[in-house]
C-alpha cells in the first residue's frame, strides 16, 4: 500500500497539464464534463489517499489497536519509522481541507441566500438596474429556483438591440446550465489538492465558451454574438468596477474576452488532434487514481486481516 498510495495524491500533478489544453482543443460542452469529472474525482482519490495513509499510525495507539482488534502492528501496510509522522501530516492536511471545504460550501449558500439586487424594473427572469455603469450577470438561484438575469441601463445603452439579446442569451445559457455548480465544484477540488486550483481558470473560460455558443445559437448570427461580447466587455472595462455583485454571478465580461471572440468568429485554430490527446491523457490519469487508491485500499484491508490474526481475502 506505501507505494501505490502515493500515486492519487502525485496525479494531479500530471493532469493539469493536460487539463490546460482541453478548452480551446475540445467543444465548451465536452470540456466541462471532462474538467468537472477530472477535478471531482481527483480531488476524492487524492483525499481517499490521505485517509489510508491516516490508519497504519493510528492502529500504533492501543485505543485504536482495541477497537480494531488488532493482535499486531500493520507492519506490511508502512513502516514503524514513518507510519506515526505520515499518519499525523495526513490528519492536517484532511483537517485543513475539511475546514476549507466547509467554510466554503458555506459562504456559497449564504451568498446564494442573501444575493439580491435593487431594481426597479423586471420582466421574470430579467432585473434592469437603474445603474450608469455597464454591467451584466447571471444571478444563480437556491435549489428549486430557475435564478435571474441582472443587467444595467448603462449596459442596455451601450449595446444595439441585436447585442443586447446576444448578451442576455448568454447569461440565460449560464443560468439554464446552472455554470455556478461546476465552478463550485472546481473551487471545492481545488481546496483538497493544491495541484487542481490550476483547473478553476480552464474551466471558467470553458463555461463562458458554452454560453457564447448559445447565444451564437439563439441570435443566429456568431457576428453578433462575438460582437456583443466584445462590447460589452469593453464597456464594463471603461467603467468603475460595479461594488456589490455577488460573487456566484456569473458575467459575459469574465475571463480572456480576445480568445472567445476568436473562437466565435472561426479565427482559433482548431486542433482536434491535441484534444483527443488531452482528453485521452486525463482519463488514463483519472483511470490509473483510481485504481491506485483501490489497490491501496486492498492491501490496507488485507494487513488489517493478517493484524487480526486472520488469513486475508483475496
């Protein structure tokens, strides 16, 4: 087990590289799945990881020798000179990611609970703000709750009618797609492994290319779509930065404004080739985690056996 425990938590290492790649190289669509799934199940195999490694120096204290039944130490599963000292790194760093993840998941449903903007007009899902500066957002909603769009009579003003139903296409994409749950899920990985915060970039540039995608599609014009875009980036950039939007927004304006509108006029060079290689090289990574993290578990089941004084299970 002292061997192949090691590799979920170096994995992720290997993977980002990759992961890097995937959001110019693959459709926004398939990027997303392929990201999400990477961040998620990396970040599990790698706290699983710190969990086995947390038992060969737990089952040194005779409280938890008793409860385990053991007769003798888990010598096969690490060695007497390191199980106590890996044991207590692994306790940290599990605390330090549960204390993370907690506060996290916490402040995102306390912003969701408290999100809220003064308009003083809205047509269901639309919130127009009597507000000169540009700005535009989807504003997610509580669990049940479609959310709304929230956008500024600055932004409707810098904007033609065709760009302004680009943009709200946009921001619908987001909410439809409920975007804020797989950035969520990219921030909560990234706190269990410091490798996967590399993820959080790739994967918002590739929520923002599938909503371009579907405002391409609803306008039925990728001019007017990029165009939109372009705009409207350049507006809210000329202005003050808006204070009070609620982080868990999400907005046309994020992330590399250039390389989307690019990728909207057919001016990225594809590279299909790269993007198979990548997504082939993060599911080999995402398979061998696993399945490390699996055989780990094996034999950390098989010395509790034989430290019990029974014949293990094959």
């Amino acid at each position: 087990m002292i061997y192949a425990v090691w590799v979920p938590l170096l994995m992720p290492f290997v993977a980002v590289p990759a992961a890097r790649r995937l959001a110019d190289a693959l459709s926004p669509v398939r990027a997303v799945r392929l990201l999400a799934s990477t961040a998620v199940g990396l970040a599990l195999f790698s706290t699983l990881a710190l969990v086995l490694l947390v038992v060969p120096g737990a089952t040194r204290l005779s409280a938890v020798a008793a409860v385990g039944e053991l007769v003798k130490p888990l010598a096969e599963a690490a060695p007497d000179v390191t199980a106590v000292p890996l044991a207590a790194a692994a306790v940290a760093l599990l605390a330090g990611c549960a204390v993370a993840v907690t506060r996290t998941a916490r402040r995102h449903w306390a912003e969701l609970h408290r999100a809220g903007v003064p308009g003083d007009g809205s047509d269901g899902e639309l919130t127009v703000v009597r507000d000169s500066r540009p700005d535009a957002y989807a504003l997610p909603g509580l669990p049940g709750s479609p959310g709304r769009i929230v956008v500024t009579t600055g932004m409707l003003r810098a904007l033609d009618p065709a760009e302004r139903d680009a943009l709200l296409a946009h921001e619908r994409a987001h909410l439809a797609g409920r975007h804020h749950l797989f950035l969520a899920a990219a921030e909560l990985a990234a706190l269990c492994h410091p490798a996967l915060r590399s993820l959080r970039a790739p994967m918002g540039y590739a929520l923002e290319r599938c909503a371009d995608e579907a405002a391409a599609a609803a306008v039925g014009d990728r001019r007017v779509a990029a165009r939109a875009i372009g705009r409207a980036a350049l507006a809210a950039r000329a202005a003050e930065e808006v204070e009070g939007r609620p982080r868990v927004a999400l907005a046309a304006t994020a992330g590399p404004v250039p390389r989307r509108v690019a990728a909207l006029l057919g001016r990225a060079t594809p590279r299909p080739r790269v993007g198979r290689a990548a997504a082939a090289a993060l599911l080999a990574c995402l398979a061998l985690s696993g399945a490390a993290a699996l055989d780990a578990t094996h034999d950390l089941h098989s010395s509790i056996e034989v430290a019990q004084g029974e014949s293990p299970q094959h």
